[in-house]
C-alpha cells in the first residue's frame, strides 16, 4: 500500500499527533529514516510538536520541524498515530494543502478521515503498522530502534493486551536488526528525572478512591507543576501507576493547561472502554487509553465523568450476571 501511494510523491510530509509520545514518534521518525534512506530522490520533511528528552538521544538531529513553511505544497502528507485532525495541531494546515493525504493509525475513533487509510484499531501500535508496510531488507539499525521505541511505549514495554503475537515477531524482527532493547527501555521508558518522581509521589499521595474503589483519580494544577517545575511531557505515566491500583477498573488523571481547562487521561483495565467516554467528551483514544481536554474545577470533571462509567460498570455486571 505504502509503495503505491509514495510512488509519485517527490515530495513528503510526515506529521503526528500533538504533545508526540513514544509511538508518535517511533513511527513517524522511523518512516522519515526509512524513507530517507531508501527514497534518496524525495524530499522527506517531519512536522512535530516538542520532543521530550526522554526520546532525545534516538532522535535524528535538527530535523524536526516545529513551524510549517509559508506556501509549501507537499504531494503528499502522511498523518501517523493520529485520530483525527485536530489532533495535527500546528501541521494540520499543511495536511489541508497536501496534494495526497495518507494515514496509518490504530485509534478506533479514527474515522478515516485522509484520502489513504490504514487504521488497525487492534494494531499495538502505529510503529508496527508501519513495520509491516515497510521491506524488511531495506530497514537500518536506525530505523528498527525507532520503530521498537513506538512498540516499547505503547504496549507498556510489551504489558498490554494490546501486544499480540504479531507484535512480538515484529519485535523479534527488528531486534535482529541490533536494537539494545534494555538500553532503549530503560533510557526511554522507566528512566525518571528526580522531579518527575517527586511529580508522580503527589500525584499518587492525593488521589482519591470511589466507587467501590473501582476508580482512582487525581489531578495536577498548573501553580503545583510551576512548584515543581514540570511540563505536561513530565507527567506521562502517572495515569498507568494509578491503573495498577488493586481492584481499580478506570484511573482518571489530569492536569491543568489553562486556568480551570483540564487535559484528562484515562486508563482502563479490563471492563470499561474508555475511548467511549473520551469520545463522549470530544476526545478519543483506545478501550483501555484515552483523553480529551474539559473546562471547569477537577470536581465538575469528575461528575461528569462519574455518570458515564457507572453506566459501563452496570452494563458489564448486566452480563456478568
Ligand atoms: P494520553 O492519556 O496518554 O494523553 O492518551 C491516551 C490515548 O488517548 C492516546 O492514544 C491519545 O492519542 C488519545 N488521546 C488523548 N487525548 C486525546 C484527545 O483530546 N483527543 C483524542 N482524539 N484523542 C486523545
Ligand atoms: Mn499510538
């Protein structure tokens, strides 16, 4: 699918979802080196948000953008990891002026919105979907580690039910392409700055458990990660600590981006599909990862969210009985 659509492209945009995580990133810099190193005619240009530093040290250097070229047409604009295009942010513009659009992507909110769809909601990841689009012989050592950096972060390091046995062979495979794998997932995964730490300690200290202790939620105000002197990139994992919380179905975490605006993210274990929620509030995500963004104090947001997953937590009892 890939080939035919890249065929007569000279050149080509790659542009992931905003405030990029693991995925967004392996995927869309182990196409971009793919593609580079493969297509040496076309021109090549990746459109990301800030990069967290955690991802640093995989990162080819300078050649993320961070702002879209006045008038530039690309022929084609492929959109990686991304549900919708809102969710672009700033390269959504040069999605719009793209001659051909394309996108690769595992979120079932995805409603296949480009000219060119790839969406697996069962994929583990973007980076596997586009591990199996690419020629095995033609991916570099470089290009692997990108790809199984994507996998790593969005099975949990392979924890999951999303990592099925497709993605441990295209695991295998890229290790055989000469991935340090326990370098790569402590480097990039478990590694925390000291303030980091400091940030998921109060996080968890003043969470609150209701429903039967089946939820878990806490929130981060802006004032507390100025104190701590933290950014939203920080705060990636704190939501997964909650979730493991025993006899907790759904972990709610949040954090202020503007004054009273909380972005809200949700982990589920087993019996709630949280992309319904998240979607319900004008987000989206996967049944067991997702958010959305709501105004209002942590407490409106969590009545409001209260309702819905009471709802789900009875259907499932409904059946279970
Ligand atoms: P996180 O909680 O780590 O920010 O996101 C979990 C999952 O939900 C990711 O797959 C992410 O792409 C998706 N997601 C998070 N926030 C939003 C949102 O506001 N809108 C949409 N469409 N998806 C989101
Ligand atoms: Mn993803």
């Amino acid at each position: 699918m890939l080939k035919k659509i890249i065929k007569d492209a000279a050149s080509i945009a790659i542009g992931g979802h905003i405030r990029p995580d693991g995925d967004c990133v392996g995927s869309c810099l182990g196409l971009y080196q793919y593609l580079t190193e493969n297509e040496t005619e076309k021109q090549v240009d990746v459109y990301l948000e800030e990069i967290p530093d955690a991802y640093a040290a995989y990162v080819p250097d300078g050649v993320v953008r961070h702002q879209i070229p006045e008038g530039k047409v690309y022929d084609l604009f492929i959109c990686l990891d991304c549900g919708d295009e809102e969710r672009l942010g700033f390269s959504k513009a040069l999605y719009e002026q793209a001659i051909h659009t394309c996108c690769i992507d595992h979120h079932v909110s995805n409603e296949e919105f480009a000219e060119y769809n790839h969406i697996v909601p069962d994929a583990s990841s973007t980076s596997e979907l586009v591990y199996d689009l690419l020629e095995y012989e033609k991916i570099s050592k470089k290009t692997a580690e990108l790809l199984y950096l994507g996998i790593v972060h969005d099975t949990g390091v392979f924890q999951y039910s999303c990592a099925g046995p497709s993605t441990f062979r295209a695991a295998a495979k890229l290790l055989e392409k000469g991935v340090d794998a326990p370098k790569l997932i402590q480097d990039t995964y478990y590694e925390k700055s000291y303030a980091q730490n400091q940030i998921l300690g109060r996080a968890l200290l003043e969470s609150i458990v209701f429903m039967d202790g089946k939820c878990i939620a806490s929130y981060i105000t802006k004032k507390t990660m100025d104190f701590y002197g933290v950014k939203p990139k920080d705060l990636d994992g704190i939501v997964s600590q909650m979730r493991v919380t025993k006899g907790v179905e759904v972990a709610i975490f949040m954090y202020e981006t503007d004054a009273s605006v909380y972005k809200v993210s949700l982990r589920s274990k087993e019996k709630v599909d949280v992309s319904r929620i998240a979607a319900y509030f004008g987000g989206g995500g996967h049944a067991k990862a997702a958010g959305f963004s709501m105004a209002g104090t942590p407490h409106d947001v969590l009545n409001n969210l209260a309702g819905q997953m009471e709802a789900q937590l009875l259907e499932e009892e409904a059946e279970e009985a």
